[in-house]
C-alpha cells in the first residue's frame, strides 16, 4: 500500500475522489480510510529500527492525510453536509499520527536525528499546522467538539517541539472563546484540560518550558479581548499552578524513596480540593494511603481514608463520587462505604497504636448501631473494640516519637522543597543519627549544615544542596478537660507528644563576659517556636513550617524553667515506680544523685550563688517575684526528693545500699539547709498515692496561688477568716469510701498495696496524735463557724492555720507550707482531692491571703479519720 500511495500524485487523488457518484460513499471510504491510518500507525508494521521504512510509509500517510484533508473542506463543512464524526476521525488520525514515536526526534541520537531531517523534514510540524488550520475552518462549529477534542489537542500541544508547541496552543483560546461566547464562560473547557492534564503529565509528557509557553500565550491572547481578560488570567494561574505540582509528583513518583511522592501527592490533593474537583482529589487520597500502607505509616493511612469518609453522610443516597478501593464495588450507598471505611480507619490506628483516635470513631459507629440501624450485634462487638483500646492505653507501652526540624536550602531542592523548613515526626526508637541517614539518602551530593541557626542568604541562593536537621520539642498547650483533674501519665503523655502544631528549639547563647566559676550567670537562651500548617500527626509524618517566632530567655528565666523541668522529672519517676513496682531503679539513682550531691553536679547552689546575692537584687530589683517563685521551687523540690529516696531505699540492692546511704547523708544536709532559708513544703499525697496508679493533676489559671511565707519573720503570721466546714462524716462511711478506693486502685492493676519499708526520711507518727490534730482542726473549724473562740486547753501548734495550712503551690504543687523559723508539726493525711502538678508558669505570688484548692478564701478542713478501731493501715 506504502508503493501505491508513493505513486499517486495529485491528479490521481482528485481522480479518484471524483470517481465516487454518491457522497454517502465518498464518506463511507474516507472514514474507512482514516481508521485504516490509524490502525497502521498504531501498529507498526515494521521494527521501530527500520528507520528508513517508518518514514517512507509516514511521509505516504502524510500526503494522504492533506489530500482528504481538502476534500473534508471542500465536501463536508457546510451547514447542511457537515459530518461530526468524519471530522472527529480526521483530527484523532492527525493526532496519532504526530504523536507516534517514530516521529519523536529528541528520543534519536543527534546524527540518526540531523540524517531524517535532511531527506524528510520534521512531519509534525506540517501535520500541526493543518491540523491548526482545519480547525480555524471549522467557524461556528468549533463548539460542537467541546470538549471532545481538548483531550486530543492537548496531547497535540505537550509535544516538546518549541514552533509546534507556539502554533498549536493559541487554539487552547479558541476554544475558550468558543465557549464564552456560547454561555458566557468555559467551564467544559476547564474541566476537560484539567482532568486530561493530570492524566498527559503523569503518562510523562509535558515539562517547564510548556508551563512557560502556555501561561505566556494564552496572556497575550487575552489582552486582545479584554471581557475575557480576568477569567482567562485565573484560568491560566490554575492550569499553571497545576502543572507545577503534577511536574513536581512526577519528578520523585519513580523514585525508590517515596517520601516525597507522598508530598507531592498531598501538595496535588489539596490544590484539587481548593478548586473542588471532588473525583481526582479522591483519586489522589488513594494513591496517599497506598504509600502510606506500603511504608507501614499507618497512623498516617488512617487519617487519610478519613478525609474521604468525612465526604459521606450516613444515608442511603448512592454514591455519585468514583469508586476506589478493593472493598468499593459492592457498597452502593453512602452508608454502606463510610461504614466500610470507619472499619478500616480503625484497623489502622490500631495499627499505629493510636487507640484515643481509633475511641472516637468507636463511638460514631456505636451511635449509628445503637439509634439509626439497630445492629445491636454489630454494637456489641464495636463495644468490645472500645473497651480493649481503653485498656491498650494504661496498660501497653508508647514510646512519645522525637520530632526534628529540617530544613532544604539551596536552588539544587525541586521547587517543593527549596528553601522550606519541615517538621518531620520520626518513627517509633528512631535516633536522630538514623533518621538524618534516611534524609539523607535520596540526596547524596547534599551538605549538612553544622549550625541550627537560620542560613545566609548567600546559602540560599546557590545552586548546591544543603540540608539543616535538629531535634525540637513539643510545645504542649494545657488542655481544659484535664484542668484540676486527676489524669492517668499514660493519658497525659499522648496527647504532649500527639495533635501539636507548635515546636520549639532552645538555643543556648552567652552574653556578656564569661563568669568561669558560675555558667549559669550569662547562659541566655534563644527559643525559636515553629508553627505547622497541620497539627502533626496528620496525613503526612511531617508538615511544613508556616511560622517561627523568636524570644530570649533570661538566665533567671532559664533557671526557673530548668527547677520546673527537673521536678517534673522527679514526679515521673515517682508515679512510674508506684504504678511499676518492678522497674529497675538505675535511672531513679543517676536522676536523684545528680541533684542530691553536689559533687556530681552542683545542684541548684550556682542558682543561689548567680541571682540570690544582694548585689544582684539591687542592681535588677524587678527580678524580685522571678527570684521569690525560683526559692519557692527549691522549696517544693525536697519533698519529691525525700520520696524518691524512699522508694530508692526499699527498692536498692545490697550491694548499692553504701550508695544510698552516702546519697541519704547528703539529702538530710540539702533538707535543713532548705528547709532553714526557703521553708518547709509537704506533699501528703505522695503517702496515698503509693502503691498506686500514676495520675497527673493540671493547675489552672484560675486558682489563684497563695502567699508566700515571709523567710526570715519571728512574727506569728495573720489569721484567717474561719469558714463553715462540711458535716462531719460518719466513720462507718469514711471507712466505706476508703475501702472502695483501696479496692478500685489494686483490682485495676492486679496487686494489692504492701507494706512500706519505713524510711530514715519518714518519721512514724503516733496514732494518737493524728487522732488528735484532726478533731482539733475541726473543732476549731466549727467553733469558728458558729462565732466561738476555741477552748483554751486546745493546744495553739495544732490549731493555727499558719502551722498546718494546706494550700496550693504558686509552681503547682498542693501541700503545707510552713514557716522556716517554726518546728513543723506532726504530719496529718489530707484529701487527694488538694493533688496538683507544677504544670501551670504564670503563676505570681499573692499577698496576704490564702486560698483553698478551688479558689475560695479560707481554710478547708479535711474529713475527721475513723476511730482508731476501724482505721485502715496507712502504707
């Protein structure tokens, strides 16, 4: 056929056309013809190597093409002889004809490319321009093939041939025009090219230099038509904006590490939500949680099926949207595929051992069982699921994940990455060593930065790579529904290291000249505070910083949070041996010695030594109240550590036991050291907590702190107003509710309180005086109540309330804070209700009174103890 074709000239072509009588005929062969083409070139004939051969037989195509061409003109374009389909076959054979990779000369090496230009010519650039041309004929009929032939046109125009690409694309305006002036916008011809775009770019066709051409092209044809001027400029930032992300997926989409497949995935899914093309974001959702599954993110593969399941409703309308997934094709109803996918969003987080997430959609499901459906089969086992994650949470151990900033800079990063910083969320164990080698590897020419300050913009700016990575912190805000709570640490724990989208680094800088005896003098801190633009965890591991603030930290700012931070350390350790007994004690050792001797690392005397000096206070006087809150949490330290050392000594080996006895020595000497310049705080919860589970108590800001002793004062302090106190309980009832609590705590974890070793730290106290003290301290609270002074024979040391007083710490904690200059009382249990923590920081002193736990004035009195004959052991 290729040598009958090679025969024919013009005269032939025109001979033959003439020789059909009917016109019926003559269409019935020039389709037949044009699918014949097709086939042909879509089927090669010949070995793709058999250069020569293609292109005879292109170059006969060619000829035969532009023949028929004319005839379709001249016969079949009138109003009354135009033939849709015969015109749509002519444009997808032109089409396929160019866009055969015979014809492809930048995939040939330069000599095979210089050798088929010199006998042949580029053949798409003639096929392009009569394929542009047949279209301009069309007139008034172009719109009959929107949106038919975006698709072929488009693929027309991604063909990398510069003057192909500059005479083919000013149709993509045509066809706009087309439309606008048919419905007075071009909402086909968006939809189609962005959804026959995305399907030609990922297929690998399309690059940065078709981006440029088709936004400044089609601008320009915009100037020349100026009531299309602002709708065809937000066109064109859209199709732009698009193929910059589909570029940038398909640059790492083949990529061994799909770590950034996922961002550019998630970068394509948000921009198609932005402009609510519903079916490719779906599209895109899948294709995230596919990677995710396939790199065991399961965590993050839940909260991305979510996403489509918060587009359902629970109804049994039908579902308009594509169907994905394995499980999709038999699930007609919106209610039957959210149910679906809610089965699976829990498997997932179980998984990743996110049960506080894998709850709530427990409860939704339970819900729809229980009131819409009435599946109580299925609600009976969605229960069990609930249950077994409640108990997975206080009982199966989750090591809190590191996070790490890290930052791309450099013009060497894709356009995704350059010169951004990340919050990046590591796996579970994962030293940071370990995950900067993971960073690392799909970028082996970058250089890593040694600094964690911001880079110069000579940095920037260049053409090389580097990578900027260091561990930050989460920055936890407190949570209202745990406010004056008691709360399991397992429970507190998740959510300090889950759902934040706040870091912060601390940066240690000096200032001023070096003190060589006291570093903690001139040590400032600089603590930069990113903000992300998800709460992590999310559909990724990691988020983009959105943004950084900065603040210094003064030396005495920095010590009050370095006291904070280390008895929150103490109060961890403590809750996790009374929730643990069989925990190894090493790390309560290293923890206690290093505070308690100063030999191994001074303790807090350089604090004393840096900021309690005369000449200090004279020279930065406002520093008063910091300085009063950095003595206060000296003070409330001792007791936390004199429980450490208890459960140190009951738990410590013999052979360890010279050690605890040298650590003792040096905590009785810090104790009356402390005790005589800063006060005596107590912590009477600590006895009722032991043997316990561990629970955290958030301070609120609105419990007001109360008044600080005065140190060095002889004088008795003021006395406060007497308030009514509660209805004396029954013993059989107090004993009741001890009882029930006893019972409630040991059957939960599965042992039962034992005995204590009594501690050289823990003085025994006489039955009958704690009988005593507390029904004085309520006698005088009633008395007080009905306007009555006390007896006289009562003994004042147990009625005052400044002896005794429980309040609440300025710096969280709730206990008894006695004046320095008065011998402390016997000890006396009090209510666990008074727990706090030392999680709130802007607490300031107040002045002259004292409040209760919940923030009323006065004194609380606490509950009268059984009788002595029904009285629980106290451990």
């Amino acid at each position: 056929m290729a040598a009958i074709l090679n025969q024919m000239d013009e005269a032939h072509y025109s001979s033959y056309i003439q020789a059909f009588s009917a016109r019926t005929d003559l269409m019935d062969f020039l389709m037949e013809t044009f699918i014949l083409f097709k086939d042909l070139i879509g089927k090669t004939v010949y070995p793709s190597d058999w250069m020569v051969m293609n292109m005879v037989q292109n170059r006969e195509f060619l000829r035969a093409i532009n023949q028929f061409a004319d005839t379709l003109t001249q016969m079949f374009l009138s109003s009354s002889s135009l033939e849709l389909q015969l015109w749509n076959n002519y444009f997808h054979l032109a089409v396929a004809f160019l866009t055969q990779d015979s014809l492809q000369l930048e995939n040939f090496s330069q000599a095979k490319r210089t050798t088929i230009l010199a006998k042949y010519g580029d053949m798409r650039a003639t096929i392009g321009a009569a394929i542009r041309d047949m279209w301009y004929n069309l007139g008034h009929h172009k719109i009959r093939f929107i949106p038919g032939m975006v698709g072929p046109i488009l693929e027309m125009t991604l063909v990398p041939e510069l003057e192909l690409r500059k005479s083919t694309i000013p149709i993509f305006f045509d066809m706009m025009l087309c439309e606008y002036q048919l419905t007075k916008n071009f909402g086909m011809f968006e939809d189609e090219i962005l959804h026959k775009l995305d399907s030609e770019v990922e297929g690998g066709r399309g690059d940065e230099q078709y981006k440029q051409l088709f936004q400044s092209i089609l601008l320009s044809c915009c100037w020349n038509h100026p009531e299309l001027a602002k709708p065809s400029e937000t066109f064109v930032a859209l199709v732009t904006g698009l193929l910059e992300r589909l570029l940038d997926y398909r640059a790492v989409m083949n990529d061994e590490n799909k770590t950034y497949s996922m961002s550019c995935t998630v970068n394509l899914l948000n921009f198609y939500k932005e402009i609510d093309r519903r079916a490719m974001y779906i599209r895109y959702l899948y294709k995230l949680k596919d990677l995710h599954v396939s790199y065991e993110n399961y965590t993050e593969a839940a909260y991305t099926l979510l996403l489509h399941a918060r587009l359902l409703k629970w109804s049994d309308e039908p579902n308009t949207a594509p169907m994905q997934g394995s499980h999709s094709q038999s699930l007609h109803t919106q209610r039957q595929l959210k149910e679906a996918l809610y089965n699976q969003i829990i498997h997932y987080f179980d998984q990743g051992k996110m049960w506080e997430e894998a709850i709530h959609i427990c409860k939704e499901l339970a819900e729809q069982y229980e009131s819409e459906v009435f599946e109580y089969e299925m609600l009976s086992d969605i229960l069990q699921r609930e249950a077994k994650f409640y108990e997975n949470i206080l009982k199966v151990l989750r090591p809190s994940p590191d996070y790490f900033a890290v930052g791309y800079y450099g013009q060497g990063f894709p356009t995704f990455l350059r010169n951004k910083v990340f919050i990046y969320r590591g796996k579970e164990y994962e030293r940071r060593e370990d995950f900067e080698m993971r960073l690392l590897t799909p970028f082996p020419y970058a250089e890593k930065l040694q600094t964690t300050s911001s880079p110069e913009q000579d940095v920037t700016d260049s053409p090389g790579q580097y990578i900027q990575c260091f561990t930050v912190q989460p920055a936890e805000e407190a949570r209202d529904r745990f406010r004056g709570r008691n709360v399991p640490e397992q429970i507190v724990n998740f959510y300090k290291a889950n759902n934040i989208q706040q870091f912060s680094y601390s940066r240690p800088f000096r200032k001023g000249p070096k003190d060589p005896d006291n570093e903690f003098a001139t040590m400032w801190i600089e603590r930069t505070t990113y903000v992300t633009a998800y709460p992590l965890p999310g559909i990724l591991r990691w988020f983009m910083v959105i943004a950084t603030t900065r603040a210094i930290i003064s030396p005495l700012e920095n010590a009050i949070e370095t006291m904070k931070k280390t008895n929150e350390k103490i109060l961890t350790e403590i809750n996790r041996h009374h929730s643990e007994p069989s925990l190894p004690v090493n790390p309560l050792s290293m923890l206690l010695n290093g505070i308690v001797d100063p030999a191994v690392m001074g303790g807090f005397a350089k604090y004393e030594t840096a900021f309690f000096q005369e000449a200090y206070l004279t020279e930065h006087p406002e520093d008063q109240a910091s300085i009063e809150t950095l003595q206060d949490l000296i003070a409330w330290q001792i007791p936390l550590l004199a429980e450490g050392i208890r459960i140190h000594g009951r738990k410590v080996t013999e052979d360890l036991r010279p050690f605890h006895e040298r650590m003792e020595q040096c905590f009785v000497q810090l104790r009356a050291k402390v005790e005589s310049q800063y006060g005596l705080r107590e912590l009477p919860f600590l006895e009722e907590r032991r043997g316990g589970r561990p629970h955290s108590k958030l301070w609120g800001p609105e419990t007001e702190p109360p008044s600080r002793p005065h140190q060095d004062s002889t004088e008795p302090p003021p006395s406060r107003k007497s308030v009514p106190c509660a209805p004396e309980r029954p013993p059989e009832a107090e004993e009741r509710k001890s009882d029930r609590r006893e019972n409630r705590s040991s059957t939960f974890f599965g042992y039962r309180r034992q005995e204590q070793r009594q501690s050289v730290l823990e003085p025994p106290e006489p039955k009958e005086e704690k009988w005593r003290l507390s029904r004085n301290m309520t006698e005088s609270c009633l008395a007080g109540a009905e306007g009555k002074q006390p007896p006289p024979e009562r003994d004042a040391s147990a009625t005052s309330p400044s002896a005794t007083g429980a309040s609440g710490s300025p710096r969280g904690f709730t206990g008894r804070v006695k004046s320095a200059s008065k011998a402390p009382p016997l000890p006396r249990k009090i209510s666990s209700s008074v727990y706090e923590t030392f999680m709130e920081q802007n607490a300031a002193p107040s002045s002259g009174k004292q409040l209760t736990v919940d923030g009323s004035k006065g004194l609380k009195s606490p509950p009268p103890p059984p009788p002595k004959s029904k009285r629980i052991p106290q451990t």
